[in-house]
C-alpha cells in the first residue's frame, strides 16, 4: 500500500468505512471449555469513549483445555513435511494481506496505531510469515516442529509479534 498516493488512500479510507461502527469486534476463548470469564469493553485509546468491541477473558480451564489441545495436535504438526508447514505459513500471510484494511482499522481503533503504523504492523506480519515458509526450504529433511508456544502479544505490536 502506498500511502502517499491519495488514490490508494480514498480506496483504504473507503474500505475502512465498513469497520467504523461501535461494538465491531467480539474476542473469546475458542475451546469448547463451558462459560467464559470476565467480559470487559475494548476501547479506542485515542478516543477512549469509542468502544471497538469486547473481549472475553479466558479461565482457568479454558487455558487448560487449550493447552490440552495444542499439545495433543502437535505431533500430528511436526510430522507433516516442512514443505506443508511453510505453505500453510505463506497460506496465512495470504489471508492477512486479503483482510489488510480490517487489519489498519482494528490496529488504530484498539492500539491508537496510525493508518502507516498499521501498514507497518501488517508489512511486519507478512514479512514474518513469508521469511519463515522461506527459511523452512534450508530446514534439514525430516526437521519436526519444536513444540507448542504460548505468546502474550504487547500492545504496541499486536499482530506483528504474536506472528
């Protein structure tokens, strides 16, 4: 995205238009655990009466029954062939660069990120995902994958980091 042409600017603001409302975004726990925790509202740090949403906290089971899942797919995980790791990895950066615009508003409505800031965010996601699918290429034959890995994202990098 070049965001010095004001052509691509009128089409990224037009796109945004659609993800402008209050109460756009609903996170929670998927396990099937029963219940959720605490629900709070999300809201825009730079306007912090606008709530962009809600999140659903995760309990205690919740964690635990993610962490149950994780661990029991994993080994079905680390023998699929690298070379089908690093396509569902460059799969996934597809899907990020196909949903950008919802990502620049999410990442300026929940972390006060301005439009170049969240064209970075998304950059840097991308950037992740693809140089990892590269990278998988000069894994030696048979490498399994090392584990299941936990990740609390900070606020000034949300989508970037957790990639």
């Amino acid at each position: 995205f070049d965001i010095t042409d004001p052509v691509t600017l009128a089409a990224i603001d037009k796109a945004r238009a659609e993800f402008a409302g209050p109460d756009r975004w609903h996170a929670r726990p998927i396990t099937r655990a029963a219940g959720y925790g605490k629900q709070r509202p999300v809201v825009n740090p730079a306007k912090p009466d606008e709530v962009v949403g809600t999140v659903s906290e995760a309990t205690a089971k919740q964690v635990s029954t993610a962490v149950r899942i994780a661990v029991e797919a994993q080994p079905a995980w680390a023998k699929r062939a690298v070379a089908e790791r690093a396509a569902i990895l460059n799969r996934a950066a597809d899907l990020y660069e196909a949903n950008a615009v919802e990502f620049f508003a999410l990442a300026a409505r929940e972390a006060g990120k301005s439009l170049a800031d969240g064209v970075a965010e998304v950059r840097e996601a991308v950037d992740f995902l693809r140089y990892y699918a590269a990278e998988a290429a000069n894994a030696e034959p048979g490498t399994e994958a090392r584990g299941v890995i936990a990740c609390i994202s900070p606020w000034n990098f949300p989508l970037a980091i957790f990639t």
